[in-house]
C-alpha cells in the first residue's frame, strides 16, 4: 500500500496568501523542510496571491541548453519552487497565484523522481518583454505621430528623445533588475484583430523629433518625416536577446508531471527539460493574462525538451504568445574536436547556447554522424564507459569540450571537425495530442527523435512559419537527431505559412540512397489554406500524404492556386493519395 503523502504548507512556515509580503523565504523553508522527511510529501499552497522576489529564493550554479552556455556572466540560477534530490513530491498550489519578481526560474526538478508540479497561476510582476500598441497614429502641422499604451508593470521614463525601460526596481537594492533602451534589442509585432503575430523591424524609435509622457502608461512619440504610420492597433513586442534563466527547468530527474497550471509568463526562456526521463506536460495554458494588458506569454519558447528519453506527453495545452518556437524536442549533436587516444574522443559544444553540462553518461549509447550527408557512419556505434567533463553545476572543468571514452578501439572514418556525435540512448517517444498554437511567429512544433511520434488532434491557427518542423542540425543550432516513425494525424491547419510542414535537415551532400529521415505519415488531417505549398520534404524515405482534406480559405470561386502542393528533394518512396481538394491546384513533386 502506497505511502500517505505527508503535507508542508508554505502557509505554516510564513508565507504570505495576502500578497503583502515576500513569500520567498517562508516558500524555500518549506521546500528544505520537505526535504528533510525522506518520504512522501505534498508541499501545499492555498487560494491568494503569493509575492516572490529572487534576493531570498534559493540560488544554484547551474547550466542549461540553449540559453547563455558557459558565461559566466549569467551562471547563477535564483528559483522559486525548487525540488532538488527529492523523491515522490507533489507541489499542489490549490489555487494560489504566484506573482514572481526580477529574474529567476519560477520552479525546478533537479535530480529528482515522481514530481508533479499542480493547480497554480503564475506571472511575472515586470516581463522582460515589453508590449506597446499604438492606441493612436497620423499627421500633425507635417509631423508623423503615434501613441503608445504601455501595460502596467513595464515602467519606463522619457529622456529626451529616448526612453527608458526600467523593469522592476528591486527593493533591495533600488536599482532595476533589468533595463534597456527604445526598442530593445529584437522585436515581434502581434495584430489583435487579425490573430497573428510575426518577426519584424521596429519602427516606433526611428526619426524621434520628441518623446511626451501623457501619464497612465500614454507616451506621444513625434518623428521628423511627415510618412504617415500605418500600424495602428498594433502591439510590438520587444525585449532584450540574453535567455539568463529558464523558465522552468527539469534536469536529471524523471516522471516530472506538470499539469493543470496557468503560466501567463516564462522570464527570459521557457520550460527547458533537459537529460532526464518521462516529462508530461498537462492541461498547462501558456497564455497571457487578459487582465494584464499584455500578449506575450514567453521571453522565448514555451517548451524545450533536451536530450530526455522515455516517453513525453504534451496534451491538452493552449500555446498563445511565445517569442520562439512553444514546443522543441530533440538531442544534442556535441562535434569531434580531438582524438586523443583509439578509444577516446574530445567532443565539443559547436553552439554558444549551450554548454556546461553533462552529455553523456556511461552506460549510453552513441552514434556517430557525418557532418556532410547528416547520415550514420558506417562503422557503427559505441557504448560510453567515462566521461570526464562539466557536471553542469559548477565551473572547476572546461565548460565546452568533454572528453569521452568508449568500449571499443574508434575507425578511421570518425574525423575531427567532420563527425558529430548524438547520444541516442537519451531519445523520447513523444505524443503531442488536443493541443492549441495561436499567435506563434515561428514554428508550431519541433521534433528530432528517433523513437515514434504521435501529433494529433491539434490546432495551428495562423503560424508565421511552418506548423510542423523536423530538421537534424550539425551546422547552426547542432539540435540532434533523425526521425524514423512520425505520424501527423487529424490536425486542424488554419490559415497557415509556407510550408505547412517542412523537413529540412542541414546535410549538404543530398544522396536519396542516404536520407537522414524515414517513414513520415501524414493523415486526416484538415488544411485550410492559401496559395503556399503543403509539404516541402527533403531527405526522406517514406513519406506518405493521405486521406487529408485541403480548403481555400478565400472560398471555391478563385482561380486555381498556383504554388505546388508537394516540394520533395532526395527523397523516395512518395506516397500521395485518397486526398480531398475543394479546388484546382497543382501538385508539383
């Protein structure tokens, strides 16, 4: 008979629901206390507010994929909510709203097994990121104008023809926990009216001629030229580049549950899984509060999956407003850079990312890759039996090259600077399944595993890219591996970009007896669609397109849509059939 959890409310140990006070040190108390029982607990909230500042919430050395690989600038974590070499743990919010306060991870699982983290809102009091609408645009005596409206908790000041963004002043110190000026350093732009959002230059700080605070968050920007602006009732989302914290963060602990949360923001990264096992991902809304002002839910992705084996199972989430991709899955290509002995290898981080942490662990097996064709080397794989290299929690070692031993002597075609190497044994089964993408300006989903995939039921309404991407990087992102048996099933594609699905991995040498890719099915799903191409493969064998249904969103009466349906490159055993068009298009291969 299972062990009855013991209960830790957070409330017992002075945390305050009245969000009066700083909740932060009576929370991380009760954390260490549960810590302590050596048996099962759930770590309980209750209905209120709860104020976290970062001064007093537990700090860790830790380094995590693809955020600011080995600076040191930025290696200190600060975590809200952290488990840490616990086992058997429910974090049961009942509730609660959690309102985070600067920078940190609002909560963690690291080293840790059957952790469910349940029933809480979370936010942040001042987003990294900044919405501005235009509430208001046009001409006066010659001059180009607009207004801007700034949500609550981005605070700002004029200095003359610049302005400010102080984010939040910390009261500890009495400085801003971040800051930057005008346009910050990158942009999105997000048209409530149309529901899509998308990459672009910022025109709101160009040929300023005088800034005004109107007071109640109104600034009046007057430019130089008398062009008149043509964006009213836009938002521009802007934000600094730097990912120093992850949002969330599970490294190196499994059957991690998430579920029925809302997270209406993730401070400068999203939730990042990263070498760990059986991560479920539940009936978690990533959407921003509509009583906030704001429409950005995230600094960058939503969900960043790792190097993590087992099974992950994304169901039943709403994906409304990140600044990246809301769900990436794959592995971690690290490229030979030395040789030192037979059996032993230098492997190196290509990315400046990620970096820091343990790739390999002895035990795992490891496949070889050439960088040219992205195929398996001919020699086959090895198993690894040492690895010296970072532990991800300090700095005593070099932070992007490891070194690593096998049980065999290596072939000759293993090569340093042309071979990657990808370890396979931390590769997931994945179901992504009744889930919602709204306002994405990227991808919708990501996925590199060699293990079986399942995406089906879901929604993509208006993605700024492709809906679905499947790559296999060792020249840019270095993001690993092949697929072998995905399926894309009763999908709805609504008002999609070009491609609505793209395979495209990063090899050079295109060779059909090669490809990187096999056995992709796509099936009963629903495209409504515009003038653009469905698929765009390359490198595949086994593609299958069937029992699909395409509709023009611009209605039956338009002329024949001119874009071929289907682009495929070095690929073979193309099978498209049983497809139901509503008009005539051209299906060009």
């Amino acid at each position: 008979m299972a062990s009855v959890p013991e209960l830790v409310d957070v409330v017992a140990f002075g945390a305050d629901p009245t969000g009066r006070t700083d909740s932060a040190p009576a929370v991380a108390a009760a954390f260490r206390h549960a810590k302590t029982l050596g048996r099962p607990v759930r770590i309980v909230f209750s209905e209120g507010t709860f104020q976290l500042y970062p001064e007093q919430a537990e700090t860790r050395e830790l380094y995590v994929s693809n955020t600011v690989g080995a600076d040191q600038r930025y290696r200190d974590k600060k975590i809200g909510l952290l488990v840490e070499d616990m086992h058997d743990v429910i974090v049961d919010g009942r509730g609660a709203k959690l309102v985070y306060h600067g920078l940190q991870t609002a909560f963690a699982a690291i080293r840790s097994t059957d952790v469910t983290f349940t029933n809480f809102s979370f936010d942040y009091a001042a987003p990294k990121v900044v919405d501005v609408t235009v509430a208001d645009a046009g001409v006066t005596d010659g001059r180009a104008y607009r207004i801007l409206s700034v949500p609550a908790g981005s605070p700002y000041e004029v200095n003359g023809t610049h302005l400010t963004w102080l984010g939040e002043i910390s009261p500890a110190t009495g400085t801003p926990y971040w800051s930057g000026t005008d346009g910050l350093e990158y942009t999105q732009i997000h048209d409530p009216a149309a529901q899509r959002t998308w990459r672009d230059d910022n025109p709101l700080f160009t040929d300023v001629a005088g800034l005004l605070d109107l007071g109640d968050g109104q600034i009046r920007i007057d430019y130089a030229t008398a062009a008149r602006p043509d964006d009213a009732g836009l938002v521009y989302q802007m934000r600094l580049i730097e990912r120093e914290e992850p949002g969330a963060f599970i490294w190196e602990s499994s059957n991690v549950i998430l579920r029925s949360i809302d997270a209406h923001y993730l401070q400068t990264f999203g939730v990042v899984g990263q070498f760990s096992e059986n991560i479920t991902i539940d009936q978690v809304n990533f959407t921003p509060d509509p009583a906030s002002g704001r429409t950005t839910a995230s600094f960058a992705d939503f969900v960043q999956l790792s190097g993590i084996k087992g099974d992950i199972t994304i169901t039943d989430c709403v994906f409304d407003g990140p600044h990246d991709d809301p769900i990436n899955i794959h592995g971690t290509y690290l490229e030979v850079v030395g040789i030192p002995s037979p059996d032993t290898l230098t492997l190196g981080y290509e990315h400046p990312q990620t970096a820091g942490f343990p790739q390999f662990y002895p035990g795992d097996e490891v496949e070889f890759v050439d960088k040219l064709t992205m195929s398996p080397l001919e020699s086959g794989r090895a198993v690894v039996v040492a690895v010296d290299g970072p532990s991800g929690m300090d700095h005593a070692k070099p932070l992007t090259t490891m070194t690593v031993t096998f049980d065999r002597p290596l072939p000759d075609d293993v090569e340093i600077g042309n071979t990657v190497a990808e370890n396979i044994t931390y590769t997931p089964s994945v179901v992504i399944s009744g889930n919602v993408f709204r306002n994405v300006p990227t991808r919708g989903v990501l996925v590199t595993t060699r293990k079986p995939v399942l995406i089906t039921g879901n929604r993509f309404e208006a993605m700024s890219m492709a809906s679905i991407f499947i790559s296999a990087d060792a020249y840019q992102w270095y993001e690993s591996g092949s697929v072998t048996d995905v399926t894309i099933r009763g999908n709805s594609f609504i008002r999609p970009a070009d491609p609505v699905i793209l395979v495209e991995p990063t090899n050079r040498d295109v060779d059909p007896a090669k490809p990187v890719h096999r056995n992709i099915t796509v099936t009963e799903n629903t495209f409504d669609v515009g003038d653009l191409t469905l698929v765009n493969a390359k490198s595949v064998a086994g593609f299958h397109f069937t029992t699909n249904t395409i509709r023009p969103i611009d209605g039956p009466g338009r002329p024949p849509y001119t874009a071929p349906l289907f682009v495929f490159t070095g690929s073979t055993d193309i099978q498209i059939a049983d497809n139901s068009y509503s008009h005539q298009t051209s299906e060009g291969q």
